[in-house]
C-alpha cells in the first residue's frame, strides 16, 4: 500500500458523487467501513477491527474482507466513468493469503483496464496496525460492468 501523501486525488465532483453513492450502501454502513481515499482509478476503503465484523477466532470474517475489497474495486471503476454510469460486480475472485487482523484493515482496488462497458481491477487488503504496520492478507481480481443509471 503506497504512502497516501503521493496519492492523486480525484476531482472534487469525482469524490462527491463516489461518497454519495458509497453512502447508500446499507453494507457499508453496517460494517462501519468508510473511504480512506478516492483517486482516479483507485479507492481504498478502511474497516476498523471490532468484535462485531470477526469470525470465531477473532480475525476479520471473510465475508467482511470480501465485502470492502469488492466495494473498493467498484468505485475505482466508478472514478474513470462518466456521471451517468454506476457500475455492477459482474465477477470477482479473492485469494485470502494470511488472517485479516490488526487495528483495521484497508482493501485498495485499482483500475487495471478501463473499458467502455467492462473493467478490470485489482483487489488488495491490508492488516494495519497501530504503529503502520502492514501486511497483506488478500487479493483478488474483479470485473465491473458500466450500467446506465437508469437501467438499475
């Protein structure tokens, strides 16, 4: 995960409009997850470590990690289209490489190739710890589809 300070920042419209749409998802708020960053074609999305998002060993459920690293991979796709598009998961494959645990944890998604109707992104989610530590716990891939807003 890069340092933030070297981050592009996406347009403030750009930003509105992601965390508007970010704001109505039931999920996220359930969770408590919220954006950590919106660039153009990349959005982290940060899930603070608490007893409600855990499975029995303590560490982050799966369902959770997975939930935030699809998010995250949508709205990177949603940064490079226009205003009246939205995006659906078409499909999405995540690896989980080592127990999601830490102070929270952040799933980046990244725009790999933007198409006019498909998109590619790359999945990432970090452990951070108090001190910055981090290490990554799970990647994945997905494929967003453009969908006219109307066509929802």
């Amino acid at each position: 995960m890069e340092d933030r300070t070297q981050q592009e920042h996406a347009s403030p419209e750009v930003r509105q409009r992601i965390q508007d749409s970010f704001d109505r998802q039931g999920l996220m708020g359930h969770l408590g997850a919220r954006i950590g960053h919106i660039g153009p074609g990349r959005v982290h999305i940060v899930l603070p470590v608490r007893p409600e998002v855990t499975q029995q060993h303590g560490h982050v459920h799966a369902g959770a990690t997975s939930a935030i690293a699809d998010s995250a991979g949508g709205y990177a796709a949603l940064t490079l289209l226009s205003e009246d598009s939205e995006v659906l998961t078409v499909e999405y494959k995540i690896n989980l490489l080592a127990p999601a645990s830490g102070e929270h944890i952040e799933a980046v998604g990244t725009v790999l190739k933007s198409g006019r109707t498909l998109t590619v992104c790359q999945l990432e989610v970090y452990g951070v710890e108090d001190n910055g530590g981090q290490k990554l716990v799970a990647n994945g891939q997905q494929t967003p589809i453009r969908v006219n807003r109307a066509e929802q």
